[in-house]
C-alpha cells in the first residue's frame, strides 16, 4: 500500500471514529415544587424580578435543540394564590408555556378526585400519576401512567412516582381519598409498557414528601430493584448535582418557579439510548430572558385578582393573638373557641402546629389568615364517650394542643382529670367534639381509635377563623386557665 493510501485510510477511520461517537441532543427543561407561583419576584431597588412563566416561556422558546418541558407537580401550598386557584392558575400557565407533560405531586393529594379531575380535564397535555390509585383501588381515569414524547427523532418515555415516606420506601400508603401504590411495582409495569410503546429512552419523573427527604441512597437502592431506566427528574432539593447509578442518572428539577433545570440529552443516533447527560440550573432571570408578552399578561392578571381577593377584610382584633404566650398559644385557643362555637360541640382541640403565625391587633385581611392558618386542614366532627376522651387528652403531650370547653388538671406533667364547662367528664355521656382532620388521620391516632363515629364538614379551619372573625364586631384574647398544673392549684 502506498503512501498516499495508507494516509487515505487513516482519514478514512478518523472520520468513522468522528461518526461513531457523535451524538444526537435534545433538552428537557424541568420545573417543580412551584405551589403557585406565577410571576418574577423584585428584590427591594431592582430593575427586573426573577422568576415565574413568563420568564420561563422565553427561556423555552429561545431553546433551539429539540426540546420538551415537564413539571413535578406540587402546585398547591406555600402562596396563598395557590390556596385561591387550587391549582388551575398553574395548570392555566403550564398550558399556555406550553409544557410538555405534567405529574401530580406530595401536596397535590390534598385536592379532592372531583378537583383534581376538573384540573386535568382543563389541562392541554397529559397529566401523569403512575403509582397514584383512588381509595376504591381504581386509577383515576383523568390520569395518565406513561407518556413517549418525540424529541427530535428520538422517543423518550416518561412516567411518575410519588413517594410518601423515603425513609420507608416501598410500602403502600392511604389517604383520605387516595391510594400510593409501592414504587417498585408501578415503575416496572410503566417502563414495561414505555418499551412496548417504542421509548429507547426511558425518563422518572419523582415527587417526594417534603417532609421526608430523599437522600442519595434511596435512589441507589431503588434502582438496583427495577429494570434499567435511564434519568430520574427528583424534585429533592438535597440533590445537589447530578448523579450516576451504573447507567442511571438522577437530577434535579427547578424549584419554586424561581429557576428551571436544563437537562440536554446526548443520545446514541442508532438506538436512541442516553449516552450523556449535561445538567444546569437557570434562574429566570427577567432582565437576561425577557417577559413573553402574552404571558405576562396572564400572569399580571392573576396577581390583580389575587391582591384584590387578599386584601379584604374579614375582621377587627382589639388585641392581638401570638403564636406563643406564657406557655400558651393563644391563637390556637382562639381557633379552637371559633370551632366549638361554629360546629355546637361540647369541645374543641386543635394542634399548636396548625397555626404558623398569630394576629396583630387591628384589621384582619383575607391575608393574614392564610399566613396564620396556611395548612388546608379540614374540621370533624366526633361523637365519642367521656372516658374515651380522657384517654385521648392523657395521650397527648401537654402543650402540643389548645383545647375550649375544656379544663384539664396536670400532675407532674401528666392528666390527672379534665373537666367539661358542666363539671368531670362523664364517663359513659357522649360528647360532640370539633377538631381539625390532622388530630382524626391515621390508624394509630387516638382520636380516631376511641371515637364511636365521626364525619367530615369538608370545611377549612381558616374558613372557621373568618366566620368567627367576620360575625364578632369585639374580640378579647381566650379565656385562661384551661390547662392546670398541681402546682398552681390551691384546692
């Protein structure tokens, strides 16, 4: 061979090599845990905010690869609009983007079936929940489990899982109208049937319980029980950057609409296989992207109407109520004044946890009693026997609750008797109780093991609060001496 040849031939395998490891790219931005925030955000003296979809949508459209945007979920909690709109501002902006997909997160669970069916029906894309069942062991129809979206050329699968409780992974959990299947077994039957749907690239798309983070070895250890899956999308906040696992990777989504996550893809041209993957964080920032037009005024809207809504009054307060008094929450003896009285019980007990802020003294906004009772806790009704109730008041700590229609007598920090306004709870009498569904919720609750029956009024604690607020024209701070130790007792 001569010369000539021989350096032809090297060219040659050079520009095969150059084939063989080129890659094909595609972008997926990732969003999540954006519970109901829409527009930028303005630092004090700032020329532009940062943050919300009107940002986002022009991040998105000045993306030139191939490209898909997905959102987590968690659409409800944290602002008071996502409380206003139960989600359907969010759905509403993710439709105008528009996104990709979506999945039901943690805190979406609060929305009842008929909520969360009028929200994915408004939606324009699939909405997923793969491991998501009603209490009566049926899928909700209204929900997807999979999804192959195309990308460029290439098809990419998509499923989700919402995950309970990372320290006890893999275990089915009830709620109040719904049902988690373990993990495991709905993410073998959706990458079973991605497969089947022709997706090379298989994505997970994981919302997990706030209150129980997800560290790095619960993904290790999840996917060493699952088939292979190529990129898990958490919405974790502990994943700091991306990892591997083998030939798995796990990244993070954006949070709080305050940033986007950029996910761009390098794929094997022939098998459409995750190759690569390179990760950043982008904060939507308005001065760097710009507002898209039409967004924004979708967005501005919202704000306009929300301002308005949270603005009014519902009361006055001649003097305030902290959070904390003297050992005492004050607020929480309030609420649970308000919840005797709304519901005609003999009692009330609500959780010192419920609250997250007292009331100043003077006007009483639609605003501060989101900020104050921010939980989406419902109130029941309880029918249960005096004795029954002594065994629950003795099984709860002593100033973790606030109680009315009740006083209750402490020796050495433990119950020695409660009474009721008539005198020492009856042992046999049923009483009618009022408490927040927090006190009612899980079997090894007490209240919920000694009540002979209760029901749900499907009424918020803060609305309570605004009714006792708006129908009282004079307000004082709660009565005390519900709580007595021995050792201020003189009898």
């Amino acid at each position: 061979m001569t010369a000539g040849n021989r350096t032809y031939c090297l060219a040659l395998l050079v520009l095969a090599s150059c084939a063989c490891a080129k890659t094909d790219k595609a972008v997926i931005f990732a969003t999540a845990r954006t519970q109901g925030r829409l527009w930028a955000v303005k630092e004090p003296g700032a020329a532009a905010g940062t943050g919300g979809y009107a940002v986002f949508k022009r991040l998105y459209v000045q993306e030139t690869l191939p490209k898909l945007a997905v959102d987590s979920g968690n659409w409800l909690g944290a602002t008071a609009e996502a409380s206003l709109t139960r989600g359907r501002s969010t759905i509403a902006c993710i439709n105008a983007v528009p996104y990709s997909l979506a999945a039901a997160g943690f805190e979406d669970l609060s929305l009842t079936p008929k909520e969360f069916q009028k929200l994915a029906e408004s939606a324009q894309l699939p909405i997923l929940a793969s491991n998501l069942y009603l209490k009566t062991n049926k899928k909700p129809d209204f929900f997807s489990s999979y999804k192959v979206l195309e990308a460029g050329r290439h098809k990419i699968g998509f499923f989700s899982i919402v995950l309970p409780d990372a320290g006890k992974p893999n275990r089915a959990k009830n709620f109040t109208n719904y049902k988690l299947e373990k993990e495991t077994y709905e993410a073998e039957r959706a990458i079973k049937a991605l497969r089947s749907g022709g997706a090379k690239t298989i994505v997970m798309l994981l919302s997990v319980n706030p209150k129980t983070p997800a560290q790095p070895e619960f993904y290790r250890e999840f996917l060493t029980k699952i088939s292979r899956i190529d990129l898990i999308i958490t919405d974790e906040p502990e994943v700091k950057k991306p990892f591997r696992v083998n030939h798995s990777w796990v990244a993070r989504a954006g949070l709080e609409m305050a940033e986007a996550a950029r996910l761009t893809l390098s794929l094997e041209p022939t098998t459409g296989r995750l190759a690569g993957l390179d990760w950043e964080v982008l904060p939507l920032d308005a001065a760097k992207y710009g507002e898209d037009a039409d967004m924004l005024k979708m967005t501005d809207a919202y704000q306009a109407s929300s301002t308005a809504h949270f603005s009014k009054r519902v009361g006055f307060l001649n003097e305030p109520l902290p959070l904390a008094e003297n050992g005492a929450s004050p607020v929480t003896e309030f609420a649970a004044d308000c919840i005797k009285t709304w519901a005609k019980a003999n009692a009330a007990i609500v959780k010192v946890s419920e609250p997250a802020a007292g009331f100043s003294s003077g006007p009483v906004t639609v605003a501060n009693l989101y900020s104050a009772f921010p939980l989406d806790s419902s109130i029941v009704f309880v029918k249960i026997r005096g004795d029954d109730l002594e065994n629950v008041l003795s099984a709860m700590p002593p100033g973790e609750f606030g109680i009315s229609g009740l006083r209750l007598f402490l020796k050495d920090g433990a119950l020695e008797r409660a009474e009721s306004t008539a005198g020492p709870l009856v042992p046999a009498k049923v009483y009618h109780l009022a408490v927040p569904d927090s006190l009612v919720s899980g079997k090894e609750n007490s209240v919920l093991s000694n009540a002979m029956e209760f029901a749900n009024s499907k009424r918020y604690l803060r609305e309570i609060v605004g009714w006792c607020l708006t129908s009282r024209k004079k307000f004082n701070t709660p009565d005390g001496g519900r709580v007595v130790n021995a050792s201020a007792r003189t009898d």
